[in-house]
C-alpha cells in the first residue's frame, strides 16, 4: 500500500471516530457504555436525513408570499425600480426568456403553490423559487411541505425583546459557525453531541438484532448515525460515533480486489498490524501508550465496520440510483441538473450524497442488519450570496430541486420495495439572510424557511407561522413585528419545535426530549419547555 493511500486510510479511521468533534485525545472509547432502549416506537425502519446548505440561505428568494400587500414589500425592498439588476424575483406568470442577458429573465417568474386550511395562512398566497419546478410538484403531491421562519430560539422572542437585554437570546447570532453548532446541537461552535446524535444514543440498542453482541455493538455504535459528506456534530452522540462513508464507497483496507501490491496475503498481514490493540504491536505501538491504543482500536472498528458493510454496498451502474451500465457519477445523467445560468447539464455533487445515502440504506437489506432507526446528513455549500445573488442563489436552488426529485424517486423503487413512507429528508441552513439588498446580494440574518420532503409528510402546506413583510423607512426600521434591522426575520418556530416534531416519529419519549423538569441537563431539547407545550408538534408528520 503507498504511504499516501495508508495515510489516507488513517485519516478516514480517525474522522469515523468523530474526534474531530472535540472529544480529548486520551479518551478511551472502549469504555463508553451502551445507551438504553426507548420503551416505544422502535418497531419497523425510519430513517431522517438532514440536508444541510452551508453558508445561509436566501429564505426570502426561497418561499416567497405573493398576496398583494407581502409582495408590494418584496418588491420595494428588492427590486424598487423593477430592473433587471436587482435580486428580487419576476412576479407570478412571467415568462423566462431563453438566451435573456441576466439570470432574473432567463428564469421567468416565481412559481405558485397551494396551501390546505390553516388559519395562520388564511388571506396569504405563496410560490417557490422558478427554479424549484420539480419541488414544486413535489409539494402539491402531498410528498413535501413547507415550514416558515424557523430558526435558534431560548424561548419565544418578540421585537420588543430584542432591545431588552434583561431576555436572554441565543448566543453569537450571524456567526456562520457558532449559528450552524447552534442548529445541530443548540450550543456555539465547540458543543460535542448533537440532537441527532444524542436521539441515536437512545435508538441505538433497537439496531442489530438477529447479529452477534460484538456485531451488534458495532452496527449500533456506527450505523446508527452516517454521513458520506464531511462529519458534523448533529450527528455526534455521547456513545456512537458517526460513520463517514466517501461519496461513492465505504473505505477499505487495500484495493477492490483485497489486496496489497497484488497480494492478499499482504493484505491480511497489514490489517493484523493495523488492528491489533492493547499495545501488542512491536512496529506500532509502546505498551501502556493510551494514545497509541485508542488509534489501533479506532482503526479495528473501521476495518470491522468495512467487513459488516463493505460486501453489502451496492454497486453502482444499476437501478433506481443509477443508469444502468453507468459507474461514473459525472457521467451519469440521472446525477445531473440543468444549470439555470448556462442551460448546460451539470453533475450535482448532492444527488450524488444522497445516492450513497440511498446505497447505505440498502445494505441494511442486504447484509441483514438489523437497523430499525439511522439519521444521515449530506450537505451543500455556496449559500453565502453576499454577491450575484442572482446567479449564484439561483444555482443553488436548481442543484436541490433536483437532488431532492432525484432521491424521492430512488426511494419510491428501492430494491426491497418503496422506502419513501420510512426516510424523512429536511433542509436545515445556519441563518437565513437580510431582506435589504447590500447592493448585489445579502448579508447574514436568523429565521429563514425550509423543506420537509417523504411519504410520512403531511404535504402541500406552509407550517408555522408565516412572517409579515414590511419596507423600511427613511430610517431604515421596519414595521413588522417580524423584522428587526435590515429586514431579518426574528423566528416565530423554534429548532427545538422542528427537532421535537422530527424525534416523535422516529420514536424518541417526552422524557428524553424535554427532560424531567425545567433546566433539566438532561433533556435533547433544552428550551422546548419555554414555548406553549401545544406548539412542540408542528404537525408536519403522520404518526
């Protein structure tokens, strides 16, 4: 094996064992206890999927309100000589122009979506993104929903609070990294344990059945929560550690072949070395080096994991998640989009996540392991759009319209039957941005909108509450009580809300979500208690 595919390996190794996620270096992993079972709701598989959009989505280019009063304000704040150059989109019913000189012609005008009867919709019309077509559809089947201005909250927030420094607020609000720490595990940057992963400490033991202790041990602790995209601390529990898969395969010792230079003997002889703990190993370790121990132990648990799954994973260049004869994901046309900017088709590195997500799901078909509950994460970069918010947000919104298509379909035909009713996939993003324009795009806000896409989601509707819009005076204030400076939305749902609504359907109690008592430490959801207990369910999901 070359040093660089060797290094490579225990790169990967270590990742696996989430220490990236602040864990000490000494710590010994083999002493973590089994969490205990939830008492109901383990039976059959679900599974949830965070896509996550690094870098701030543009909510209010996202879902947009398009009854006269919301739209007269959308209008005036992003696009108030209605030209070409500013970032606020073309109203209903206009035509895209092919071949226009900017990216708002070319994409014609926003596009509509019908609500059910919620009264706190009552009076308002919304559309999506000209772009987002394919969701669109998705939304009036019933497969996806809407939910609005969610975002980090202590307790519920109004205008008035947020110049009173007596209410306590979350902390470094508009910091990419402390508010995308804060969304996936309602600390700052530097929280160890996410809620997913602290969900998956308690689903854990109901995965595994039918395998061996040491087998079940191990699927329990690493496949309960997996990524093929970079680790994150959502996923990250007290006693599993996420498994990080590449885009394409799991990682394995030597080649697809099993071997080493041509050898499988080789090959063998090296994993032996690699996986030997316990300070046996005369070229790898001293004895009584706590360091060196947990390295080898990590590294046993990834060839381990490897042998449990790697012969499972199904391969590429087959149906539903592939064209057949097709291995090369850039050249496959199932994994590509129409760029709304060239018109070219572009391979979409996301579908591409979400195609291993779907291969990873199958493997516990195919190598039977008994996992009843997974959480997955994937995630999408570029929402930053501080310039040619036009172009840029529009890119991005074509690459999730169509991931998000690409992968409900993969799950209506899985090998094993329609999987859709079992995985539940929804967007989460760090903040959503300023309804104000900085001139060629947006700068950093809080509440933003988001999806919600399966079988089990109660679709074609906008939940929570929908925010008011307003135009600023000559002062620059704004005279919603939604919008604080630049037209940031202060959030009327919490992440607490969206996560509460999540954990009941996979099946994770009261108890562990709210704790026992305010303040309670213990609890998945620290401030859920704050808000009015009829509001934790959002109503988004079928039982």
């Amino acid at each position: 094996m070359s040093q660089s595919s060797r290094r490579e390996f225990l790169r990967h190794a270590a990742t696996y064992s989430s220490m990236g996620v602040a864990a000490p270096l000494g710590l010994n992993l083999s002493a973590i206890t089994q969490a205990a079972a939830q008492s109901s709701g383990t039976s059959g598989y679900r599974a949830i999927v965070c896509l996550f959009m690094n870098g701030g989505n543009d909510a209010f280019n996202t879902v947009l309100p398009t009854d006269t009063a919301s739209w007269g304000h959308y209008v005036s704040q992003r696009n108030p000589t209605n030209s070409n150059d500013g970032i606020g989109l073309p109203a209903l019913g206009v035509a895209g122009v092919p071949g226009a000189s900017s990216v708002r012609e070319r994409l014609g005008g926003v596009i509509p979506i019908a609500t059910g009867s919620r009264p706190s919709n009552s009076g308002r019309q919304f559309a999506l993104h000209p772009a987002l077509t394919q969701v669109q559809a998705l939304h009036q089947a019933g497969r996806l929903a809407v939910l609005a201005n969610v975002g980090p909250l202590l307790r519920p927030t109004t205008k008035s609070d947020m110049s009173n420094a007596a209410v306590t607020k979350p902390a470094k609000l508009f910091s990419h990294n402390d508010q995308s720490s804060t969304w996936q595990s309602f600390k700052p940057e530097g929280a160890s344990a996410g809620w997913a992963g602290l969900m998956g400490d308690l689903l854990m033991s109901s995965n595994g059945s039918g395998r061996s202790a040491t087998d079940a041990q191990l699927i329990q602790r690493s496949f309960t929560c997996m990524t093929p995209a970079s680790t994150s601390v959502w996923l990250a529990g007290r006693n599993l550690q996420p498994y990080q898969s590449g885009s394409t395969s799991v990682l394995a010792l030597g080649n697809a072949n099993g071997q080493i230079y041509g050898s499988q003997r080789l090959l063998s002889a090296v994993g032996r070395i690699m996986g030997q703990g316990n300070g046996q190993g005369a070229t790898l370790s001293a004895p009584g080096n706590m360091f060196v121990a947990d390295h080898q132990s990590l590294v046993q648990r990834a060839i381990s994991a490897y042998d449990l799954i790697g012969p499972s994973l199904a391969p590429l260049g087959v149906t539903p998640w592939s064209t057949n004869g097709v291995t090369d994901g850039a050249a496959d046309a199932m994994l590509k989009y129409v760029s709304p900017v060239t018109g070219a088709l572009k391979f979409n590195p996301l579908a591409q996540q979400l195609q291993m997500v779907a291969r990873l799901i199958d493997t516990n078909r195919r190598g039977n392991l008994g996992l009843t509950r997974q959480f997955f994460m994937v995630n999408i970069g570029g929402f930053d759009t501080h310039n040619f918010q036009n172009a840029e947000h529009a890119e991005r919104m074509a690459q999730i319209n169509h991931a998000l298509t690409y992968f409900d379909r993969v799950l209506r035909f899985m090998p094993g039957g329609d999987m859709s009713n079992q995985v539940t996939t929804f967007t989460a993003s760090e903040f959503g941005r300023t309804f104000t324009s900085n001139g060629d795009g947006t700068d950093h806000g809080w509440g933003g909108h988001h999806f919600i896409m399966g079988g089990a989601v109660n679709g074609a509707e906008v939940y929570g509450t929908f925010p008011q819009y307003s135009t600023a005076n000559g002062s620059g204030v704004f005279s919603s009580p939604d919008q604080i400076q630049n037209g940031v939305l202060i959030p009327t749902t919490s992440v607490d809300q969206y996560a509460y609504t999540l954990g009941r359907w996979m099946g994770v109690s009261d108890s562990a979500l709210l704790g026992s008592f305010a303040g309670d430490r213990t609890a998945i959801l620290p401030n859920l208690r704050q808000f009015n207990s009829s509001t934790y369910d959002l109503g988004f999901l079928r039982a």
